[in-house]
C-alpha cells in the first residue's frame, strides 16, 4: 500500500474501519484482495498517489465506473447523471406506455412461449 498509495498499515486499516469493510458507493462487502484504493487522479495521474489524494476503498466495479466517469470530457457528473436517469426512467415507461396502449384498444401483449426441446439431440 505504501508505494503506491503512500498508506501506512495503520492509515489503510483506519480507512477500512471507517467505511465498516464496505464499497464507498455500493456498500457491498469489500475483499481486502480484491478492492480498489480510490484517489483523485487530478492530483496524482496514473495508478500512484501522493496519499494526501486517497479518497476512499472501493469495489472493483465502483472504481471502474468512476474512473470511466471521470475521464469524460469536463467531468460532467450532474448532467450525465440526469441523462442516465431520464433514460432509464424512459426504458422502464416504454414497457408500462405499450402495455397501457395495447390494453386501450383491447389488445394484449402476446404471452411469451415456451418451447420444449429434445435435450438428447444437439441443436
């Protein structure tokens, strides 16, 4: 930890403690294996830090997503955000309007069906 986050083992142990072992943003379970150390990659690019820019442990998949959002142009959180949001709420209507229409005119969305097949013949 030490060379590339400038962490003590007591420094990383604190910051373990005071998130209770868990992802900074999900708050899924961290393994002290397989978890991220975050840090502001305005102050120290690259995978090393001064220490001084340590932000928090996170998931593989937190850090990920982060480090993604912040290589965007002007690292525009809130807008992206809203985008993000406004399209998974008009995913999720899309499926609600179409039930809604098709019921309006009194149809159905057809059921799906299931077919059955010989497992004993390769397909």
């Amino acid at each position: 930890m030490w060379t590339l986050y400038r962490l003590r083992p007591a420094d990383w142990q604190a910051l373990w403690d005071s998130q209770d072992g868990l992802c900074a943003l999900c708050f899924t379970g961290l393994d002290e294996t397989r978890m991220a150390v975050d840090h502001d990659h305005r102050c120290c690019p690259g995978e090393r830090s001064c220490g001084r820019c340590v932000r928090a442990l996170l998931c593989r998949k937190c850090n990920t997503n982060v480090g993604w959002l912040e290589a965007q142009p002007n690292h525009d959180f809130k807008s992206f955000l809203e985008l993000l949001h406004d399209y998974v709420d008009r995913r999720a209507l899309r499926v609600t309007d179409l039930d809604a229409e098709l019921a309006r005119h009194g149809n159905a969305r057809p059921a799906r069906v299931s077919v059955e097949r010989d497992r004993t013949k390769p397909l």
